[in-house]
C-alpha cells in the first residue's frame, strides 16, 4: 500500500519538473529615487509574495488575469496597484514608496491598532481566504490544518456541522477553556463548545456558522507579542478572522459553486453474525458452560438448555450488518455570490451563501444560509465609518452517534443476529399481537435504554436551528495626522434551538411520544475604543503609541419545554403544538459575566531595522473574587533586521534575516460565570420534605479564584535566501503557566462534587518550523513548497496536593499526573497474555507482573499530545493549471481507544471487532488477546464492571494524511473575456484521500464529542464509537467579473 | 509629547479608576451564601433541608445496599447491585458512590446550619437548642449509618484503631483522611448524646428526645455495650409514645393526599406525601416491572427461615416465582413512610442485650414475644418463660431478621456478631472480608491523605 503511494507521489513530482508560467517583476524605489529592500511584495486574494532585493528588485510568478498587488514597508504608505498579467506575460511594474502617511483612505485595521505593514516583532501568521476557501471542509477552522507552524488542527468526525479541535502551541489550561481566542473583524464571539452539552454526542461549534467565503484572511497570534494586546484571555493564542471588503472602484463580482460526494474515510470491522456467535460460545465454553450459549435480549443464562439452543440456532439465520444500515453516500452541495463596489466616498460588501451538506450518516446534514453586508462610509476626510453584518442560519438534522446511538449502536450493542424489522407475528403472553412483520425489531442495550439505529435515524424527528448574527461597527476618526481614535462595537447574537421528537414506536412499556424543544439565547456585547499616535521623534526615529478601552458582557439564556405522553399520532414536530396542555416550560436562570480592560502599547522603531515595543494590559473579569478580579498583563518584544546591517547588505545567499524576542504574561479567565459564589437556592412550593420549603447550599465557591496567567518567552529568526527563493522562520518558545485553574473534584465527604481553584503549572516548550521554497519558478511553471513543523513539549509541572484523580476528563480515563502532559492516560498497564492459561497478565506500580487488576495500579501509560505536527504543501502552476496537495501529520501522540475495551474485552452485549480473532485458545498461543470469557472476573475485572481500562487499547497515533490534493483549472484570459467575465476557474478536490498509520482503529485524528472545557483539554485523542471522518470528492467552479 | 503625556495620564486615571461594579454580576435565581441565612425560618429551612437529602438516602437507596452485603438476598440484577452482593465494589460504583456523597451532603448542610447561628437575630433560645439539637442528631446518624457500610465495625480491631471514616464536624472543603472507629464512634456518641439532652420529647415527624434514645440505644448495641443499649432502649420502650403495630406491615400505605401517617411505632422516620414520594429505590427494586423480574429477590436460605413455622404471617413476604423468592413488602404501594428508628426492633435489641447481660430475661422474653404473638397469633409461638440467656438471644436474633428483611438492618448485626468473636459466615465469607466494606468513591481519593479500603472481594 505504502509503496502505491510513493509511486503516486513521485508521479506527482514529476509532473512538477515540465512547466513554466507569467511574471510580474520590477524595482522599488525610495522618495530619493534610491532602490528600496526589504519591501514587501505580496499579491493579495493569494499566498504569493516575496521582498525586495538589495537593489530593489522584485519577482513574482503568478497566474493570468487581474491581481491587486501591494508594497508595504514601515514608515512609508502601503500601495496598491491592479494588474491585467495576460498569458505567458511578464509585467514589468516599478514603484516608488512615500513616507508613511496614513490616511482615512489606506488606514487598515487589524487587532486593536492601525496596521502599518510594518515588520512584526511577534509570531504572526497570515492565511489568505482563498487558501481557507480552495479546501472543503465541514467548518472553515478544519482548513487551517497544516497550513502554519504551531497550530495543531484535529479535524472533526464526520458528523455534519462538527467542529475541529485547534490548539497552538500546546495546551496551558486544564479546566478552562483552551481554545484560542476568535475575533471577527474586532470583536470577541461566543465561542462556547458546550451550549448544547454533548447531546446525541455532538458538541455544538460556534465556528460553523461563518461562511469561509466571507473571509478576507486569517491571522494566527501565538506568542506575547502578537498576541499580547488581548493579553488577559491569549493564553492559548488568538484567531484574528477579517472578513471581505470592497478595495476597488466600482461593481465587481465573485460567484462560486460547488458540488461533492462524501464517503467514510474508513470503515469499522465488525463481526458477522456467524463469527460473533462462535465467539460469544467460546467464551461459554472457556467458562465452563455446556450446551449453547445464551444470547442477550433473546435468553439468558439460566434459561434450559434447549431454549437457548433454540435461541442460538434462530440467531444463525439473521446477519444484519448494522454498520452498513447507518452509512451511505454523503452529498455536498454549495454557492456563493459576493459583489463589491467602490466610489469615492463609500464602499460595500454584499454576499449570500448556501451550504449544504449531508454527511455520509444516513439522516444526517447541515445546511448554511447566509448573508452579509460590510458597507463602508467616508463621512469627512477625517471620519470613516464601516460596519459588518452578517446573519446566518444553520440547521443541522441530527442523527445519534457514538456513545448516544446511531453509527455508535451499530459498533456496539447492535449485534448481527438483531433483524432491523420482525419478520414474524410475535405474540404477547395473553395473546395479543404484539409486533406483526415489518415492525421495528427493539432491543435493550445494558442500561435498559431501547435500541435500533435504523428507526432511530428514521423515525426521530431531530433538528437543531442555529440563527447567528455577528455585527460590528466601527469609527475611524483622525482628528490630525497620524493620530487615529478607532472606536468599534459589536454585538454578536446567538440562538441555538434543538427541537427532537420521539414518536410513540419507542415508548414500550406506555406507548408515548415525547418532544422537547431548548433554547439557547447568547447576547454578547462587546466594544474597544483606541487612540493611536505616530510620533516622528527625530530622523528614523519613529514612536507609535496606543491606548485603549475595551469591555464585554454577555448572557446566555436557557429556555426549555417539553411534551410528555404524546399520543402515536403526533409524528412530526409541527405536530406538538396540538399538545399544548402536556407541555412543560421551564426557564433556567442565566449565565452572565462581564469584561473590562485597558491597555497601552508602544512601538519604538529606528532606521526601519531595529523594532522595540511594550504593552501592557490591566483586566478585570467578572469569573473571579472580589479581591482577585484585576489581573496585569506586561509583554515586551524586541526585533532587528540585520540583512539591513551594513556587514550583510547586497549579500547575494542571505538576501534577509529578522531576529526577534519577546516576552510576555498572558491570560485565560475562560471558566463558568459563576464559579466564584458560594450560592444557595430556594425553594418555596411546598413539596419539599414533609410539605414544607427548604433553603440549601448549591455550589461550593472559591472568592479567591483569580487570573491564569502564562509566561511566554519566545526567539525568532526570519530568513530569506537567494532574493526569498527559500525563505524561513524558525522559533523557539518557553510558556510556563501558574495558578493554572482546576475544577478540582472534591472529595465526597465535604458534600459538594467540585469547586474551581487556581492550583497547577503548566510548561508549554517547542520549536517551529516553517519553510517556503520556489523550486522552480519559471514563466509557465512555478513550483512552491510550504512546509511546517511543530515540536511542543507539554508537562504538567504542579497540581498542589491532590492527585491525578482529581481532575479527570469526563468518562475518559485522562488525568493530572505531575510531570506527565495534560491529557495523560491513566491505565492500568497491559503486560501480554499468560501463553499458559491465557490470562491477561498486567504489571503493577514497580514494574512486577501480576495477574490481579486494581485501580491501584494505575499510573501514566502514555498521553494523546503529539511530539511533532506538521503540514506539507505543494503547489505547481503549469500555465493555467494549479496543481495543489496538502499531507498533514502527527508524530508521537497515544489514541485511546476507549471502545476498544468493550469490543475486543470482555465478550458481551457489544458486538466485537475482527481483532479479536488473535486470541487465546490453548496452552502454548501467543496472542494479542486473552482467552475468550463472558465474565469480567476471569480478567481479574470487579463484578459487574466489564470497562476494562488497561493500556492494552492504547496505540500509538501517528499518521501521514493527503489532506487534500485539488487541481484548478483557469480559462483563458481570452476565454473569459468572451464571457464577459475577469477569469473563471474549474477546480476538483479530494479530501482524506489516504491515511498512512499503524492505528488499527478508524482514525488516528480524532476529536470526540467532550462533556466540558476540561474534557476537551484533557481528553485529546480519546476514541468511543466516536465516526470516521469523511472522504470527499468535489468539484467546483469560481468566476469574478 | 504633549499627545504623549495627555494620552498616558489619561490611561493611568482610566486604569486605576477601573470598573468594579460593572464586574460585580452576582447570579440570578441563586441566593448568595452571604445573604442566604438571617432569619430563624431561613435556619428551619435549612433543617428542613437536612431531612430532605437523609430522606433521600433512605428511600430504599441505603437499606437495599445494605441488605446485599447479608444472606438475606440472592443475585440481584443490574451491574452496580450485582457488585455489592458480590462485595466486589470499587471506586467507580455509581450506586455506592451517590449515598456516600448524599450522607455527607446531608452532613455539611448541618454543619452549615451548626456554624451559623451568630448570624441570625430573633431566633429564640429554645429554638436555636433544638435545631441545634436535630443538627446534631442527623450529622451523628449520618456519620454511623457510614461507618456501618464503608468501614469494618466497632471492635474489628481490639483498640477500635482501624480506619473507619472521615469525620466532618465542619462546612469545608478541605481533604481529611479517614479517622478512627475509636474516634468516630465518640463522635457520634457526643453528638448523640448532645441531641438526646436538647431535643424535645416530641417533635412532629422530626428527630426528638427519643429518637436520640433509639438511636443511642442501637449504637451502643453495635458497640456491643449492653447496659447503656438497655438504658436507651427502655427510655423509649416506657415512654408511653410509641406503640407496637396491630399488623406485620411495617410500611403501610398513605392513600389521602396530604395527610401524613406514621407509624405508631416509629421513633424516627422519613415520611412521603402522594406529591412528594421517598420510596423510589424500594419500589423500584423489590417490585415487578412488567414481565421482567424486579432486580433484587431473596435468597433461598432467608426464605427457608420464613417458612420454618406455618403460622408465620410474614411468609406472605415472599412470593416464589419459579427459581426466585420476591418480597412482598412493597408489592402494590407507591406512597408509604419509611420507619427507621421503631419499636420492634428497639425491643429485640433490648431483649438481646438483656440476655448478653443475663438479667431481667423475662422483659427480654416478654419483648421477644409481643413480636412473636403479632407475627404468629397471640400465644401461638411464644418463647418460654424461663428461657435462658442464650435461649432468649437466639429468638431475638431470629425475630429481628425476619421482621427487618429489606430494610438493610441485618447486616449490622452479622457484622456486630462478628466483631464479638463470633465465628459468623456471610454466604460462604467471614464477616470481615475486605468486601463487607464498600470501597470509597473515587473522588475521595483527590486528596493525598486517604486511604481506601481493600479491594477484591471476600473469596
């Protein structure tokens, strides 16, 4: 297999030795006429750039048709120039730069400040929207993968509408929130995963609802520099999403369209009926039970002999391949209309888009609806006025999965010999017909819950509704040169409804429906005032000074109603409302908290080579004690660009090279609203003990809970060669996190089951990598490779005085352990199989073998935190095609399969996995698994508990992915202007094509569904029953005019 | 510079200024512990609070576990029950888990209300001793009925110095280890003891004077301290208040909505309303669920007892069902009180511990047979006068198995036996394997200091 894909490879390689394409080049020069380096050369709506030469020079290859390039360079006015490159064309384009001179006109605005295009001292990422837009993926964050150094994606299962799992640079934070900060177009969204729970086992994603075709770019904050000026909430990095506006004059155009297949990227290996039943008799057997086994939800263990015969031999004759029920053909299906228009004194954005997407779940999709309006006015020639709207609509039609049903059932307690429908009369004990063929065949699983994914994903009536409207406005006043006062506001709204019905079918014992609809109402408010100065204090001698004002406040409402006793006529949801009378409305109290911040920065830059700036924050949130809701946020970073030196000027390998420091605290505040108080509740109504109200504690507070805050450290280097042929960043960082907050599980004797408390440390180190080189760069073939790389070191330095126990993640067997990573397994460790009885034989704390299990003896067995992470790209132009792959990987991370345990352990009411097929059978086996029992004792399992947590369902999770390979077509120039259009570009794509690992598994990249933030932190590759991701074949058409 | 100067020391006056209020978001619908107790009826809620949770740890939920780890019950079904039967639990067994933390639930909410009366104005001083008093009294019943399950019992070791459980005597958060049965049982003893002069002698459905007695008198029963078990026990026996039951049915039904009816019998209780039923676990377990088998049945050696005298009216109890023997205690109630502290068995661990002390055995056969004659018929099976001691705790023994079955009493006596050098077998196991003490739940273990108990079983 491996071999098939090498050779693919060097086919691809190859075919990236033959081309040539079109250029632009030229010089620039300085106001003197002198020529101008280090100016930054970058073709906007592209990843294309490089900089200017010792002598000023510049080359860049780029495709036909109409492009937006921009020169940029500190201290001087940001250009921009539209070209029309025809084909074979080289375009010759010369430039001079004027002093820095920011006008209303040229003013962009990026984080909280006037962007300068200057050189960063901070560890930035810029990704271009059409990079995002180019990959199809369920949820615009899952294209960010691979695509900078530092940011770990995990791509979401295949379940329509599920979010990624980012990280950059590691995992600081335990039970509070560690994802990054998300701003769109200035403003803090909502972004909280668990609106929703993890209901039907799927975690609500607030990134859904953003159209990738709406976005300008994306900026990738990581270290405290760049991420300092959110200092109090950075501590696990900033997003900075920009959505499109309208640059040039007049109308101008974008349509796009998209069609596609999705599939499973892989499939499970589940037992047939036959192979099951053998099994589950040689368990019996192995038991010491004689006759025929008995079969769950048809016999049972004391049933005679010739019952469970008679069970066993009607069992052979149903093979029902459940997994093959709950799967099909996913279907994608999307367009996008932007238009834009530019005049003198005002522009607008205006787009619509539709989405749809239906997953390969059968029953399962999530459709798009959206719109925006960016419009922008020049009131005076010192006020500018832009605001951003967008409204979204997302419906996502829900299936069970995992540990809730669906595709999970039929990896699990959906044996084979279950037929989907009876196919006899079956009669109750007086006589009546109880189920006639053709009816649904019901089962119980093991906690009594009623069981068949198949009428589950086509009798429940299940929706979730999410109505999103993200909205900013912002003024820009500049009440003299080079001083700008940026106010901007925003209010992001928020309504998540689920509506689910349960027809009567499901109810056996009554025969009753069920509905409920909850609601989740956010209003997040938001708004920062900034007031920047240029200072020009002497010859290149340049200050710039900020300070700020920011605050936020939020509330999150719940609304919830609910029907009970339905009658078997109500069968759709537009049907509950004839039930009024059973309907149950409750409503819950809010959740709310409140953000307030100042902040000051100032950048010192000298000779355009030397770059100082400090900032510093001072933040107070809401979440924390009365005494601790302050926090200081300091950062100080320095940069230098030596090629500028005069001992490396006009040399012709070193063409550029940047070294920068910083050094910073940052925060994260990200921990429920309310975990401060002490709260008791109420209740006056009477039917409390003995008919009388009651007045009781509720939660245990902490008034001293305070900020998390992380050290950063972080050194760079940037350097060009050979006029930026191959460019480099390479970054080294150091964070070091205190008073890192722990919801802390309680002991059981204090009465309460947790509080939250600032408690461990957290060292995050790595190093990044990231690499661009042209290896060919011809006029009709261009070759560019992108890579890279990732090393994170993560150790959980303190947790006080507790013990791994009390942090835990969710029901996954993740826990603190001092010195091991967050996220760590803690298992009881697996040894082998005793060749002799065929026993498990497991190795206590010191290392000895022993053949009793005991939660005792669990300890670190490994953890889900890669070592490496990275990402490969490969773009090759050959005249008007684009040839692009994208391989991800990750080196060095565990996967716990925690579902794993239950097919291939104990034999049971799950169904297993054809692994299972390596087990003992005779004295002299050497074998992957034990011998075959029903009962967890002969493991040395407590009774009753068939969980069988040991390392031997922990597996090693590297992979290599193709995580995308698209080649895009564009027409002739001549072609397109025959259609009165600029250029249209045709393009197919795959997704997942191929996955190269030694899990033996689904997926080694996986993001489950997570109970809370902590589960999330903690809990990174966890495996249970949790879908594959999807393979996706698309195709796609792009024209502007 | 002058832009400089005007924006910096606008930032400073901004930032030192700060915006506390607009930070200060106290959460709606939930009271402030600060604000939550000032009034005398905030403190009777509390209390009131106090019963609620002990209500719900005795709906079924303590006494079914209890019963498992006897020889009154056989293989029940459900995979938490199954391991307590089995004396197999471990730190992530749910059931075990949920009444260990709703006795200390129950526990901080008294200690709350114990560590808070400065605080309230206009509470008199007869009211603050007596719910000062009932506090005291739940936290020392919560505290013992915990040391029965999740500890080996008093005399397991001769200096008591083994590990029991941890005591709370205060509303915090801290992690504590485990103290010892010596310690533990002195606490309990105290806060009896404390309760038993402060209460009154009547108190509605709540703990009083005598309540404290009862209980006083089965602890020190559990202590195998005969004398003061007879002390207490006559203290509620001769108080005129409580009288014995007409009929076997220790749980009968409440049909009238509102209107509580306890027990005559009954020295402490829990007490349901139609609207607010406390008896989930018993009817949930013991009862038929359709065609399916209810999870817990007795086992076969109990009902053989049952059926040693045909005139036995509690054979009605059970009801054989092919191989299972399903009690009928519960059968067709939904809504009925739950005696916890009552007569009978204050008279048969009264008789007992006269015939340990082998004095006045003729009260002990006397209470012996005011049993016997209600179970079999006035005179029909009566205990002889002039029985001797061992005679008379024999037939004490025997009546108080049969008459607590379900209620998860018996055990504590197998386990008590035990630790007086009796050589007591619980199916097939000693008293004291390490499974005859549940295991703590895991979150127990956050802190460094505890120490749980053996896992493994009793084979």
């Amino acid at each position: 297999m491996l071999r098939s894909y090498l050779i693919a490879l060097s086919i691809f390689l190859c075919f990236a030795t033959a081309t040539v394409g079109q250029t632009i080049y030229g010089v620039v020069t300085d106001e003197n006429g002198d020529p101008f380096p280090g100016v930054v050369v970058s073709v906007t709506a592209s990843n294309k750039g490089t900089a200017t030469d010792f002598d000023g020079k510049y080359s860049i290859p780029l495709t036909p048709g109409k492009h937006l390039v921009e020169f940029g360079f500190t201290g001087y006015v940001k250009q921009t120039k539209e070209i029309q490159l025809n084909e074979g064309a080289e375009l010759k384009l010369d430039i001079q730069m004027k002093s820095d001179v920011i006008t209303l006109d040229n003013v962009e605005i990026i984080g909280y400040g006037v962007q300068r295009n200057r050189p960063n001292t901070g560890s930035v990422s810029r990704i271009g929207g059409k990079e995002i837009a180019a990959i199809r993926t369920p949820s615009f964050e899952a294209a960010l993968q691979g695509q900078a150094p530092g940011l770990q994606v995990s791509q979401a299962s295949g379940i329509a509408g599920a979010g990624s799992l980012i990280r950059i640079r590691g995992i600081a934070s335990i039970s509070a929130g560690g994802d990054p900060l998300y701003i769109v177009d200035g403003i803090p969204i909502t972004q909280d995963y668990f609106l929703r729970g993890n209901s039907g086992a799927l975690n609500n994603n607030p990134l859904a609802s953003i159209n990738p075709s709406d976005i300008e770019n994306v900026e990738i904050r990581k270290d405290a520099a760049a991420a300092g000026e959110y200092g109090s909430r950075a501590a696990n990095g900033v997003i900075i999403i920009t959505t499109k506006r309208a640059k040039e004059k007049g109308w101008k155009f974008d349509f796009s369209t998209n069609f596609g297949v999705s599939t499973p990227a892989t499939l499970p290996n589940m037992l047939n009926s036959a192979e099951y039943l053998q099994l589950r008799q040689e368990a019996w057997q192995n038991d010491g039970g004689t006759g025929f086994v008995w079969l769950p939800n048809l016999t049972s263990a004391d049933d005679d002999a010739a019952t469970r015969e008679t069970a066993y031999l009607k069992a052979q004759k149903t093979d029902t391949d459940w997994v093959d029920q709950t799967l099909g053909t996913g279907s994608k299906y999307g367009v996008n209309f932007g238009a834009r228009y530019g005049a003198a004194k005002s522009n607008v954005y205006f787009s619509v888009g539709y989405d749809n997407n239906e997953s390969f779940l059968v029953g399962n999709g999530y459709e798009r609806i959206s719109a925006r309006v960016n419009p922008e006015f020049k009131v005076t020639d010192k006020l500018k006025a832009n605001l951003s709207l967008s409204l979204t609509r997302g419906i996502n039609n829900r299936v069970d999965a995992a540990w809730s049903g669906g595709l999970g059932d039929a990896m699990s307690n959906a044996l084979p010999y279950y037929p989907v429908y009876h196919t006899d009369t079956v009669f109750g004990d007086n006589g009546d017909v109880l189920n006639v063929p053709g009816d649904y065949f019901f089962w119980r699983d093991e906690f009594g819950f009623t069981k068949n994914p198949v009428a589950y994903q086509n009798e429940i009536d299940w929706k979730t509704i999410e109505d999103r409207a993200i909205n900013t406005g912002r003024i820009i006043y500049m009440p003299m040169k080079d001083l700008f006062v940026i106010a901007t506001g925003g209010f992001d709204w928020m309504s998540i409804r689920e509506n689910k019905l349960t027809p009567a079918t499901f109810d056996l014992s009554n025969g009753f429906g069920s509905a409920y609809s909850d609601q989740r109402l956010v209003r997040n408010y938001s708004y920062n005032v900034t007031a920047e100065k240029l200072f020009k204090l002497r010859e290149e001698l340049v200050l710039s000074v900020l300070v700020g004002h920011e605050l936020q406040k939020s509330r999150t409402e719940f609304i919830s109603e609910s029907w009970n006793g339905l009658f078997d006529n109500v069968v759709e949801l537009s049907d509950v409302g004839s039930a009024d009378s059973l309907k149950i409305r409750s409503v819950s109290n809010p959740e709310q908290y409140a953000f307030f911040g100042f902040f000051a920065k100032a950048n010192l830059s000298y000779k355009s080579k030397y770059y100082f700036e400090a900032a510093f924050r001072r933040d107070g949130s809401s979440r924390f004690g009365k005494n601790e809701k302050f926090g200081d946020f300091p950062s100080l970073s320095a940069g230098w660009i030596v090629s500028e030196e005069k001992f490396l000027k006009g040399k012709s390998t070193l063409t550029y090279l940047k070294l920068r420091a910083s050094w910073g605290l940052t925060g994260n505040s990200n921990i429920p609203p309310l975990s401060q108080y002490s709260t008791f509740s109420r209740v006056d109504n009477g039917i409390y003990y003995n008919q009388n109200p009651i007045l009781f504690p509720t939660q245990a507070g902490n008034p001293n809970l305070k900020w998390e805050t992380s050290s950063n450290i972080s050194v760079a280097a940037e350097a060009g060669f050979w006029n930026d042929k191959l460019t480099f960043t390479l970054e080294w960082y150091r964070k070091y996190s205190t008073d890192v907050l722990m919801n802390v599980s309680l002991p059981a004797s204090v009465g309460f089951s947790n509080f939250y408390d600032n408690v461990a440390e957290v060292l995050n180190s790595g190093v990044e990598l990231g690499t661009t080189v042209y290896w060919i760069n011809k006029r009709n073939f261009t070759w560019k490779m992108i890579t890279n790389l990732a090393y994170n070191y993560n150790e959980l330095v303190d947790i006080g005085a507790y013990t791994p126990d009390a942090v835990s993640g969710g029901t996954n067997d993740s826990r603190v352990i001092v010195g091991e990573p967050i996220g760590s397994f803690y298992l009881v460790e697996f040894s082998h199989v005793d060749s002799e009885t065929g026993l498990p034989v497991y190795l206590d704390l010191n290392g000895n073998e022993t053949f009793d299990y005991d939660n005792s003896i669990r300890k670190y067995v490994g953890d889900g935190l890669p070592d490496f992470v990275g990402g490969l790209t490969n773009q090759l132009t050959y005249k008007n095609f684009t040839l692009t792959s994208l391989f991800t990987f990750s080196v060095g991370a565990k996967i716990f399969d925690s579902s794993g345990k239950r097919q291939m352990g104990v034999v049971s009411g799950w169904n297993m996995r054809d692994e299972i097929f390596d087990r003992w059978r005779q004295p002299g086996d050497n074998s992957v698994f034990p011998l075959l029992t029903l009962d967890e004792t002969t493991y040395s399992l407590p009774s009753g508990f068939p969980w069988w947590n040991t390392s031997l369902f922990m597996y090693d999770a590297s992979y290599l992915r193709l995580r995308n390979l698209s080649i895009d077509y564009m027409l002739p120039v001549e072609t397109s202007k025959k259609m009165k259009m600029d250029n249209i570009v045709v393009g197919v794509s795959v997704t997942n094509l191929f996955t190269i690992t030694n899990f033996p598994g689904l997926d080694p990249e996986v993001v489950r569904d997570f109970e809370n933030p902590q589960d999330r932190n903690l809990s990174p590759n966890v495996t249970y029953l949790t879908p594959m991701q999807e393979r996706s074949y698309n195709i796609r058409l792009s024209a502007n005019f | 510079m002058k832009n400089l100067r005007y924006m910096f020391f606008l930032f400073v006056v901004a930032a030192s200024t700060g915006c506390e209020k607009f930070l200060d978001y106290p959460p709606e619908g939930a009271i402030l512990a600060e604000d939550a107790l000032n009034t005398p009826d905030d403190m009777q809620r509390l209390l009131n609070s106090c019963y609620d949770v002990l209500a719900n740890v005795f709906d079924g939920s303590f006494q079914n576990m209890a019963e498992l780890m006897s020889d009154n019950m056989a293989l029940p079904n459900g995979l938490d029950l199954q391991a307590i039967y089995k004396r197999e639990t471990n730190f992530f067994t749910p059931y075990t888990g949920g009444v260990y933390s709703d006795f200390y639930y129950t526990i901080f909410r008294c200690n709350t209300l114990l560590e808070n009366f400065d605080l309230i104005e206009g509470l008199s001083t007869s009211d603050r001793a007596r719910m000062e008093a009932e506090a005291r009294f739940i936290r020392g019943f919560c505290h013992y009925y915990t040391a029965m399950l999740w500890a080996q019992p008093y005399g397991y070791t001769t200096d008591n110095s083994h590990n029991c459980i941890v005591i709370r005597k205060e509303a915090t958060n801290l992690p504590l280890a485990r103290s010892s049965a010596a310690e533990v049982y002195a606490f309990i003893l105290a806060d009896l003891e404390y309760a038993y002069n402060n209460l009154p002698e009547v108190n509605s459905v709540y703990a009083s004077k005598f309540s404290a007695a009862g209980l006083l008198s089965m602890v020190h029963f559990q202590m195998n301290q005969y004398s003061t078990t007879v002390a207490y026990a006559n203290e509620v026996i001769n108080s005129g208040l409580f009288q014995l039951n007409d009929t076997i049915d220790h749980f009968p039904s409440i049909d009238s909505l509102f209107i509580a009816l306890p027990n005559p019998e009954t020295v402490f209780g829990i007490v349901s309303y139609q609207n607010d039923v406390r008896t989930d676990e018993f009817i949930g377990n013991y009862n038929s669920a359709g065609a399916l088998p209810p999870a817990l049945t007795l086992s076969s050696t109990f009902n053989s007892l049952m059926n040693q005298n045909a005139a036995d009216q509690r054979k009605s109890w059970i009801e054989q069902d092919g191989s299972l023997y399903l009690s009928n205690k519960f059968k067709g109630k939904t809504v009925f009180n739950v005696p916890l502290i009552y007569l009978t068995e204050l008279k048969l661990i009264r008789a007992e511990a006269l015939g340990e002390l082998n004095t006045d055995l003729s009260t002990a056969i006397s209470d012996i047979n005011d049993i016997r004659d209600r179970a079999f018929g006035e005179g029909l099976n009566d205990l002889s006068q002039g029985s001797s001691a061992s005679q008379v705790i024999s037939a004490a023994r025997e009546e108080y198995r049969k008459e607590t079955v379900c209620e998860g009493k018996w055990v504590l006596q197998l386990k008590r036996m035990g630790a007086k050098g009796e050589n007591i077998m619980v199916r097939n196991a000693p008293w004291d394997c390490p499974g005859m003490a549940l295991q703590f739940p895991n979150s127990e273990f956050t802190g460094n200091t505890f120490v749980g108990n053996a896992e493994g079983g009793c084979q």
